[in-house]
C-alpha cells in the first residue's frame, strides 16, 4: 500500500515539475529543481515512516534535520576545520597554482608538452593513494588535507586555462597584429577572455572534488574535528543518524560553492553565446 502511495506521490510531482520547469526568469526558473528536492525529501520521509526503516540503515529527513539543529555546535566546527580552512585554502592555492602554470607554459611550449601527459597521469591517482602521504607529510591538521585538495585542483585547472588560451580564432589574432598588439596586450584583450568559460568551467570542477579530497583525506587522520572525522567516527558508533547530518552539511556547502561560482561566471562572461537568450 505504502508503495502504491508513493507511486502517485511520485506521477502527480513529476507532472508538477513538468509545468513548473517552463517557467523563465531567474527566479521562477528555481521552481522546478527547489519543488524536484522537496518531492524526494517527502517520498523519502513518506517510505521510511511507512516502513519502519531502522534508523541504522536509513533516518528520515526528519530525523537527520533534527539532529542538525541540535548538534549545530560540532557541525559548525567540522564546517570550519573541513571546509573554511582545508578546502578554501587548497582550492585557491591549487587553482591559483595552475592558473599561473598555464600562462608560462603557453609561452613556453616546450614546458606544455611536458606538463600535459603529468596532468593526465596526476588526474588518473586516487586520493585514498595520495591522502596517507600527504598525512605523512603535512602532519594531521588541515594543511594535509589542503595538500590533496590541492593535488586535486591544480591539473584540471592548468588542462582547462591552456585549452582556453588557444580558443582565440585567427581573425582575432589577426586584428590584435594589425594593431601591432604584443604579447601582453593580446593576451589581456583577446586571449584570457576567450579563455574565461574554460577557466570557469574548471573552477567548477574542481570546487566539489575539492570538498570530496578534503573529507576522503580526513579519514586517514585528522584531529578531533572534521567532516570525514566525525563520519568516521560517527559510522562506527552507528550514530547513522550524524553521519547523514554531516552528508547534507557537505552537499549544501557544495551546492552554495559551486552556486556561487556559477553566479560569477554568468557575471564575467555574459557576452558568450551560452548565456544569450
């Protein structure tokens, strides 16, 4: 019975969702994706109250939402050591860090030839292969955790920005000798923002794997704070219900992350032809 309920839950939300998502403007066009994450959250509490689904194997939205309000304290803690410091650091030091790589070694093509098969083969190492050395390395606070987010970002990055400095056209090119532009002014004109989606689309890329590094790499050791710490620890408790209080704390400080990086994009590159209506 539960099941067949769900089932028309499910028919009757997917049709809602199918108007709401023709709805335009930048807010209306919040609609469908915000009223999509409520039918889930309401089919998912719906199933397992339904079901007496032990909270071990699954809590309900409910219960991880109270458990959130009441442990705010450490989730504000293991946001701050997880989040604040490893992953902002590693990431701004990482895509920083290849930013500044791609633009020397487009001007050095020797170096770009030597450095793409290293990003392939750097982007092919897990990170439950590099954290433990990285631990190894930087101690168990933060800065080792910033090290892996920092492997992590810093080849996407440096791939994405020299595929955008070669998206300029020749008429571009062209017109930038003409005015007998030099490297500088051609670079600053004409290449970094034909660059820009690229760099941004690697932005966005790296900004969950930089949340993800962070956490896989607090399981092989961490003081007593922490996103994965307290996962670890938490799991071995079978206190099911904090680990899934930490799991939405990191998919919504993903969410604004990544939200927030695509709110810049649109900012710096509304010129390009994704963005035209």
């Amino acid at each position: 019975m539960s099941l067949l309920l769900a089932i028309l839950l499910l028919v009757a939300a997917g049709f809602a969702i199918h108007r709401l998502a023709r709805l335009e403007g930048p807010v209306l066009g919040l609609a469908a994706p915000l009223a999509f994450g409520a039918t889930l959250l309401a089919l998912w509490e719906f199933l397992v109250v339904a079901n007496e689904v032990p909270m071990v194997l699954l809590p309900a939205p409910s219960a991880i939402g109270a458990r959130m309000v009441a442990s705010a304290g450490i989730l504000w803690i293991d946001f701050n050591q997880t989040f604040l410091k490893a992953v902002l650091a590693g990431y701004a030091i990482g895509c920083l860090g290849g930013f500044l790589l791609a633009l020397l070694a487009d001007r050095v093509p020797f170096l770009a030839r030597g450095l793409l098969p290293l990003a392939n083969l750097a982007a092919s190492l897990p990170v439950v292969g590099i954290a433990p050395i990285m631990v190894m390395w930087f101690g168990f606070d933060w800065p080792s955790k910033a090290a892996v987010v920092v492997a992590m970002t810093f080849f996407p990055m440096l791939v994405n920005t020299l595929a955008g400095l070669a998206a300029a056209g020749r008429l571009e090119h062209d017109l930038m000798r003409s005015y007998a532009a030099g490297h500088g002014a051609t670079l600053w004109h004409v290449r970094l923002p034909a660059a820009l989606p690229f760099i941004f689309t690697a932005l966005k890329v790296n900004a969950p794997l930089a949340l993800i590094g962070a956490i896989v790499a607090e399981f092989f050791g961490s003081p007593t704070a922490g996103m994965g710490f307290r996962i670890a620890t938490e799991a071995s408790r079978l206190a099911m219900d904090m680990v899934w209080a930490e799991i939405a704390l990191a998919a919504l400080a993903g969410s604004a992350f990544y939200g927030t990086l695509a709110l810049a994009e649109r900012a710096a590159t509304f010129w390009h032809p994704s963005h035209r209506p």
